[in-house]
C-alpha cells in the first residue's frame, strides 16, 4: 500500500486525507467488511429470517477460514411489507465459506441479492416543486448484478419513508415498474448530476 496515494501534507495542518472516499473504500477491503442487500417486491422475510438464522448467526470465535463482518439490509418495494432497518442494525461475523452459502441459498429466493460497501446507508433528498422528497442510497460492490459492464461500483437509491412528501409515492412503488423502483447512477457523478437525475427519476413517478 502506498500511503502517498491517500494522504498530502499541508504545512499549516500537517498530514490530510487527499481522498475520504478512496481510504474508506481501502479500509473496508482490509477489515473484510460488506454488506448483502436484498430488494424487490414481496421478498419473503420469513425465509430471509431462516436463512440468516442458519448462517450469519454466529460468534466472532468462529475460526477456519477469512472472517467477514458483515450487515444485511433490505428493501420491500411493497411498503406494507418493508422491515426498514429491521436487520441493518445487527452485525455479524462468518467466515467465507457461510457467507458463500447464504448468498448462494439467498438468490434462490425472489428479489435481487447482491453485495454493498459496508456502512454505506445514506440520505439523498432533493426539492422538486416545493415537495421534499428522499431517497435511501447504497453503494454496490457486486457491479454485474447491476450493470453489465465492469465498474468499479454503482451507488442505487431507493424511495424511503424520511420525508412527509414521499407518503404520495412510496405507496405506490410496488406496482411501478421494475425500472422505476430503484435508481442506479455512476459513482463519478456529482451531487449536482445526482440531483439532476433523482428529480428525473422521481417526477416519471409521479407522473406514472
């Protein structure tokens, strides 16, 4: 590792980090961490629960094998059966092996399955016409279930329940589309072009 190409010196505060992101990403390669999001509509919570009963519950002790930290998360485009948050909270630790063998029992069920950067769960809100609509944004390392070129990342946004102004289309995500009930954008865009597409993105909703 070169720590040349993540910190710069600056005679007045000393050492700095040149890129936040890059040395997060860097970090999370070396601690093993990720996380495993599932989404879609009407995934089935009860087989989710069996499979992480199963697998991912289980001490830090375990041995044999790399040990994974790893979060899983889900996102119910149906609200009346989305569990915000309800598993997020919890970390686990497995080796590769386990965590091999949920994935695979996982993509058995319906919904995408597929791999984000570890404790990457933000917020993106934007104005369109005076509504203040939000967004839940995750970024994914396993490009090829999102994308079928090879980059280094997408960052895929969700409708959330944050804002009061999501209540007239949060409802209704469920029988949109497929491709109107997430968002996947290039990690290279600005906030500016994120926006740009997120207000797209939302008033084709509100316009379905």
């Amino acid at each position: 590792m070169n720590l040349g190409d993540y910190l710069i010196y600056s005679p007045r505060i000393g050492w700095k980090l040149k890129n936040n992101q890059e040395m997060f990403s860097l970090l999370t390669k070396l601690r093993n961490q990720l996380t495993i999001l599932s989404y879609g509509t009407d995934l089935d919570n009860q087989a989710i629960q069996h499979l992480i009963d199963k697998h991912l519950l289980i001490g830090a002790q375990e041995h044999g094998g790399k040990i994974m930290e790893v979060k899983y998360d889900k996102y119910d485009s149906d609200i009346k059966k989305d569990l915000d948050g309800h598993y997020y909270t919890e970390t686990y630790y497995v080796n590769e092996r386990r965590l091999i063998e949920f994935e695979k029992e996982l993509r058995k069920l319906s919904g995408k399955h597929i791999r984000c950067q570890f404790g990457v769960r933000a917020h993106f809100d934007v104005d369109l016409k005076g509504s203040i609509f939000s967004t839940r944004l995750y970024r994914t390392l396993d490009c090829l279930s999102v994308y079928r070129e090879k980059i280094e990342g997408q960052y895929i946004f969700f409708i959330d329940n944050e804002s009061i102004d999501n209540q007239m289309i949060r409802n209704k995500i469920h029988i949109l589309p497929k491709k109107l009930q997430s968002l996947s954008l290039p990690i290279n865009f600005t906030n500016s072009q994120k926006e740009l597409y997120v207000k797209d993105w939302i008033s084709k909703i509100l316009d379905y």
